[in-house]
C-alpha cells in the first residue's frame, strides 16, 4: 500500500511540473507573440484610454459580452483597438454560429502627447444580419445593440 501511495505522489509531483513547465511555456511564447506584433499590456507613458472607448468597454461587460482592449504602437504612434462581441442564439437559446462584433480603433497620430486619442475609420463589424466584415455604425447604435442583445 505505501509504495503505491509513493508512486501517486510521484506522479502527481510529475504531472504538477510538466503543468507549471507548459503554463510558463506558454505564457512566453504570448509575450514575444504581443512583442512582436507590438502590442503593450498598458497605455504607453503619457497616454490613457479615451474615455469613450472606456465606456464601450464597460457597457459590454456589464451586459455580458466579451470586451477585448489592445495597445499597439506602429511608427511610434500608439494606437488601442477595442473589439466587443457575443455569439448569437436562435429562439431556444442555443448558439447558431453567427455573432454580433464591433471593433474600434482610437489612433494617437497628429494629436499632442498627453491628449485623449481620437477615433479613427469607421471600424470593422460582423452581425446576423450581415455576417461578412463592414462597416460598424456609430458607437451610440453598438451600444443600443449591446443593450437589445445581453447575454444571460
């Protein structure tokens, strides 16, 4: 009995290490991966996220979607992209494969360090109703949308 006792700790020492050994495998592989695509974790210095692109992001997750904020720096101009998102559901509530996605893009290029970025482009959307990438409509209709389809 006792040395089956040793050998399931054993392997549960081994299977504990192999874990921790992939998790830190793949923590580092997604940081050169940001690295290279030159996303940063945070607003780089003297930059915060604009206000509007904050309340988007809000809105989302308190109707329970999905809210993803990104920080890129292309030529040395920050940029913060937001995608917001949910999958659809027919009547029954179940998943149909279709989904609702807004991504907005705020762009530092041309305005003074330190002030709020602006909008740029109209942004990217994915709906229902037109399933291929167009054109998102304004963030007062994304946010109306948010608020017709929350998830829960």
């Amino acid at each position: 009995m006792g040395s089956m006792i040793r050998a399931v700790r054993a392997w549960a020492r081994t299977w504990l290490s192999t874990r921790a050994q992939r998790a830190a495998e793949v923590a580092r592989v997604e940081a050169q991966r940001a690295q290279y695509l030159g996303m940063v974790p945070e607003p780089p210095a003297g930059y915060e996220v604009p206000t509007v692109g904050r309340r988007l992001v809000e809105h989302a997750r308190a109707h329970g979607w999905f809210a993803l904020e990104v920080w890129t720096v292309q030529d040395g101009w920050p940029l913060y992209v937001v995608t917001v998102g949910r999958p659809a559901e027919d009547s029954e509530g179940r998943r149909i494969g279709l989904r609702w996605e807004y991504r907005r893009m705020w762009s530092s290029l041309f305005v003074p360090h330190g002030q709020e970025l602006v909008l740029c482009g109209p942004g990217a959307a994915w709906t229902p109703e037109a399933p291929e990438v167009h054109e998102a409509p304004s963030l007062g209709e994304v946010m109306a949308v948010i608020e017709a389809h929350p998830v829960g």
